[in-house]
C-alpha cells in the first residue's frame, strides 16, 4: 500500500522494487488532499496505478480507498477501470468506501451524513457493475441515475470489487454487495472477530459463501532494527487517527498540528513496530490466522528499500515453504 508521503516518481520506483522482490499486489490510496500539508503530494492514483501497469509485468494494482459518491460520479469509475483491466486484462481491482470530508469537502461538497454516504456507495455500486456488463444501461436511483449508457470500452475480466469497512455495518455492507472485505487492521482482536462476523452475515444473507470471498487487511508496519527511529517514522500522515478529516476537517494545514498531538501510545497503538524480520513474519502468519486471506502492507518504514529487501530474502520465502507443505 503505498501513500503520499514520497513523490509519484519515488513511489513508482519502489514499486518496481517492489515486484522485483516478490510482492504481487499493489494498492494506492485515492485522495484529493493529503492528510498533512508539508512534505507531501497527492497525485491523481488512476494515472499512476496506469503508468504501474505498464512498468511492471505481472503486478495487480487498485485503489485503497476510491469514493465514488461525490467528487466522481460512479459511471466514470466504472469506465476508469474498465479501462485499465481492458489494457492489462486481470491486474486491476478497484476498493471503494463512504470517504472521507478530506477529499470531497474542497469540492464544494456538503459532507452527508454516514446513512446517506452508505446509501449512496449501494447505489454506487450497483451502477459500477451495471456497467462493467458492457450493455446499455438504464437506471434510476435516488441519487444516481443512467440514461442508455453503455461503455464501448468494456474490461475484458470480471474486476474484483472490494468494500472498505472500519466498522460492523459497513462490514456487512461489504458482504452483501462486494466481491471481498477491505479493512485497515483493527487494533483488537475483539474487533476483527466483529468486522470478520459481520461480513459474514452479510454475505450469507444474499446467499454467498463468505470462505470464498477475499477479505483483505491492510496493515501499518514500520521496520528498523533501531525501535525509537521505525517508532519515530510512523508520524507523518498520523493525524488520520483524529475524526476530524473523516467528519467535518479538509485543511491539512490542520494535519500539520494534529500530528503534534499524537502521543507515542497512540503511534504504538496504530502501528505494528517490528525490529526483526521474524517479528514481521510472526505478525503476518496471526493476521492470516484471524481470518483474513491477503495483508496489504503500508509501509511506514524510515529506509524502504530496507524493509522491501528483507521481505524478499526472509518475509517471502517463508510463506511460499510453508503453502508448498500445507
């Protein structure tokens, strides 16, 4: 998982790096402002996730988390993708969510309410796969509403689309309408277990098995030998912790000052520090075990290119012995 805290020419660097050492899947966060004003970009990631398509070879990129309820109206993402799967066929999924005041506020957006934000990423989503269909497409829905539309530029696969959730209801919103669960990590087990059985009822009450759904978990990790420096690295972009951006804030001047606020416990709560490569291959066998069946790492590591090589020398192969014997 990669954020704005690099440049767009540096996070396709690493993710270069990043196949070349063995990781398979990429995800780029889908925001108009950052969360902090100083030292970071906050580049459009479609165009971005398109020139990662024609770098790489084999990586299967998306967005974690597209909102398609205001700033993009739900057809043009759908063509968006389409697109993309229509040029590299099978590496594209797209993840979406109810969003963030940051990113639709600076718009000119009214910030809804979250029943009238969930109502709309429903409808979102049903127009999305409409289209994906490739046949013309009428619709008429409280928010949204199509009119003979048809994309003459249709994917050529079935393009995995994955719901954000944070909580119970969103969870089994996941369940009901999308192809997989996409969630940062709960800080507790209690909480997985919620979000986990929550997305569970959801798809058992449209019929689907759940075991056969992907439920994805993206993770905060920060690698350093050195504690207090991989500790240190997680502040930047921290203010993401604070309601404000998610609720009624869409400064980052604001950011700026939250992040002074954000306590070493709270750093500690929020990120997994690891010193060792056996500590990071420790934390990732338990998420696999909670549940889940794909960790998205959002590295917040002070030397990056550190942390992708110990992932290929030691993260790597111990997942690949262990499946070959299972």
């Amino acid at each position: 998982m990669l954020e704005g805290i690099e440049n767009p020419n540096e996070l396709l660097d690493f993710a270069l790096r990043a196949e070349r050492s063995g990781f398979k899947y990429l995800g780029a966060s889908d925001h108009f402002h950052p969360w902090r004003d100083q030292e970071t970009y906050s580049t459009f990631p479609w165009t971005w996730l398109s020139t990662v398509l024609e770098k790489t070879k084999n990586m299967i990129v998306g967005t974690g988390v597209t909102c398609p309820i205001l700033r993009y109206h739900p057809g043009i993402v759908a063509q968006a993708f389409a697109s993309m799967d229509y040029m590299y066929p099978g590496r594209v999924f797209l993840s979406v969510g109810t969003g963030e005041s940051l990113n639709e506020a600076p718009l000119g957006f009214k910030w809804p309410s979250y029943s009238e934000r969930k109502e709309r990423l429903i409808e979102a989503i049903s127009v999305i796969k409409k289209l994906w269909s490739g046949n013309f497409v009428d619709f008429e829905g409280k928010y949204y509403s199509l009119k003979k539309a048809k994309l003459y530029t249709p994917p050529k696969t079935n393009i995995p689309l994955y719901v954000a959730a944070s909580g119970p209801k969103s969870s089994e919103m996941a369940g009901q309408y999308g192809d997989g669960l996409y969630t940062i990590l709960p800080s507790t087990d209690e909480a997985v277990d919620v979000l986990l059985s929550s997305f569970e009822e959801g798809a058992e009450k449209v019929d689907r098995d759940p075991d056969y759904m992907e439920k994805i978990a993206q993770v905060e990790i920060s690698y350093s030998e050195d504690y207090a420096e991989a500790l240190n690295a997680c502040r930047p972009n921290s203010s993401a912790i604070f309601d404000y951006f998610f609720e009624k804030g869409y400064n980052p001047k604001e950011g700026d000052k939250l992040e002074k606020k954000v306590s070493e416990s709270q750093l500690k709560e929020k990120n997994k520090i690891v010193t060792t490569p056996q500590e990071l291959v420790s934390y990732c066998e338990k998420v696999f075990q909670a549940g889940f069946t794909k960790i998205l790492i959002n590295s917040k590591s002070p030397d990056e290119e550190d942390f992708i090589n110990i992932c290929n020398n030691e993260v790597f192969p111990y997942f690949a012995e262990k499946r070959s014997i299972e």
